[in-house]
C-alpha cells in the first residue's frame, strides 16, 4: 500500500518545503520507492531539488488542468528523476492559475487524488508539499493523502497554529472526502537548542496533542545547511550526510516506516 503523506501547515516558513525533500531522500535512502509532489505554486520544492520553475514543462500544472478541463491527463510525463534517489512531480508558477480553476469545477476536491491514481502502484511514498494556506490546493492534498505530517516551527504560541490544520483534517474527514485521513504525526522545527523555550514548546505541544497524535522524537534543530542545501539544489543528506540535521531525518524517516500512533 502506498503512503500518500501531505506535508500542510497553514502558516508560512515552518520548513514544510524543508521537510517534505530532506523526508523523500531519507526514506529514498532507506529503499523506499519515493515521489515528492510540489503542489505550491511558489515552486519552492521543484527549486530546492535543482529545477528551474521558469523553464520546467510539463508539470503537475498541466496534469491538473488537463483534468479541470475534462481531458485525459498524462501525469506520467510530468515525472522527473532527481540527482538523488527520489523522483519529482514539480510545480510551474502557472499552477496559481488552478486554485480559481478549480473553483468551478465538478469534484473539484478530488482533482489531484484523480490525476495521481494512476501513478500512484509505483510508489511507496508519495510527499506532497503545501502551500501555507488552507486553500483548495491544500484540501486536494488532504483528499489525495493518506495522512498529513504538520510541521511546527519551535517558538512560543506557535502551538496555536496547529489547531487549524487539525480542524481542516476533521473536515474533510467528516464531509466523506477522505474518512479515513489519519495525522502521521507533528514535525518540530527550526529548534533553537540553547533556549529553556525549546524545551517549554516541546512539552506544551506534548501535553496539548500528544495523547492522540505522534511528535516525532528528534526535533529539527536550525542550522545554516539547510539553507546552504537549498541554495545548492540538494537535500541536506546530499549536501552535507554526516549532519546533524540529515541525522535527524533519518531518524524521521525510520519513524515512519515504523509505523505508530496516528489517528
Ligand atoms: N531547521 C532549519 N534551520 C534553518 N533554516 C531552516 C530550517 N528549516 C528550514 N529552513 C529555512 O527556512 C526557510 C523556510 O523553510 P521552508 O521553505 O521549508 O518553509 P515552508 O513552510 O515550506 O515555507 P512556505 O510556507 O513559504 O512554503 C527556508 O529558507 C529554509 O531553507
Ligand atoms: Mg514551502
């Protein structure tokens, strides 16, 4: 069974883009089958992994407006090898377009979980990077995945911000789009590891969503090479194997295979 595991946090900057690459090359690492999916029209993901957004065509772009439009979208030429073990679905800027397409179209949820049907037998996971927003985009991310990995940036209040996403979870669970939706688990982020405040979030996010869902034992600790990685159009595993912060995906990574509490 493939894991289709959107990466949604409403609010932007929290490392979803971050995540969603440096998760597709641990788990690519670890023998997975893995296709990273960018479905934010900023192209943040199709950049980070070494592609120009300005000059890549085909792209989830056309694979969903040939859907909008009633016409036979070949999703498969819109695939990309990486210079890393992973394949990508990259996103043009073009694909802001889609969000008011969509708008007037028929299943207009259910756009995205269509045009990956056919790909999907040919992989284990499949990452999709969110737009900070919970816009349609985002709501076809949720009915396409299996569950949803919330990225929080480490800093006070910021706690605050998952209880969005959550309800958005809980609707489209309830609204029958995807009943089964089940949350993989909360993603801290960006840590500064020299401030007690790390330690005060860590534990109120544990004590406020911990009985239900999963928080990821390793914390992603801020460091420079991942801005270095993305400047380079690599993952952090890639760029720089031995860091801390590779380290610490991969551990991410192995919680996931694993399994665990999610609902
Ligand atoms: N652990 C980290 N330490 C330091 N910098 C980081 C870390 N994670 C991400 N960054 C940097 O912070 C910025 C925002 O991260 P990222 O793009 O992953 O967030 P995002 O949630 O995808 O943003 P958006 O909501 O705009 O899509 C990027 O420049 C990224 O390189
Ligand atoms: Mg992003």
């Amino acid at each position: 069974m493939t894991r289709i595991i959107a990466i949604a946090m409403q609010k932007g900057g929290v490392g979803k883009t971050t995540t969603t690459i440096n998760l597709a090359a641990a788990l690519a690492e670890q023998g997975q089958r893995v296709l990273a999916v960018d479905l934010d029209p900023q192209c943040n993901l199709t950049q980070h992994c070494g592609f120009d957004p300005d000059n890549i065509s085909p792209s989830i772009y056309d694979a969903l407006k040939a859907e909008v439009d009633g016409l036979q979208s070949n999703v498969a030429e819109s695939i990309y090898e990486t210079d890393e073990a992973f394949h990508l679905l990259p996103a043009q800027p073009e694909l802001s377009l889609i969000e008011v397409a969509l708008i007037n179209t028929l299943s207009r949820e259910r756009v995205l979980a269509t045009v990956l049907e056919s790909i999907t037998p040919w992989y284990d996971f499949i990452l999709i990077d969110c737009n900070p927003s919970l816009g349609l985009l985002v709501i076809n991310a949720l009915t396409a995945a299996t569950s949803v990995l919330i990225p929080i940036q480490t800093e006070y209040l910021a706690a605050r911000g998952a209880f969005m996403i959550l309800s958005s979870i809980e609707t489209v669970r309830r609204k029958k789009l995807n009943p089964n939706l089940k949350v993989e688990g909360i993603l801290l982020t960006m840590a500064d590891t020299r401030t007690i405040l790390t330690k005060d979030v860590q534990e109120a996010i544990r004590q406020q969503y911990g009985d239900g869902i999963r928080i990821f034992e390793p914390l992603i600790k801020r460091s420079v090479r991942f801005g270095e990685s993305a400047a380079a159009g690599l993952s952090i595993l890639a760029y720089d194997s031995s860091s801390q912060g590779a380290e610490a995906y991969r551990q991410v990574a192995r919680e996931i295979l694993k399994g665990g509490k999610n609902g």
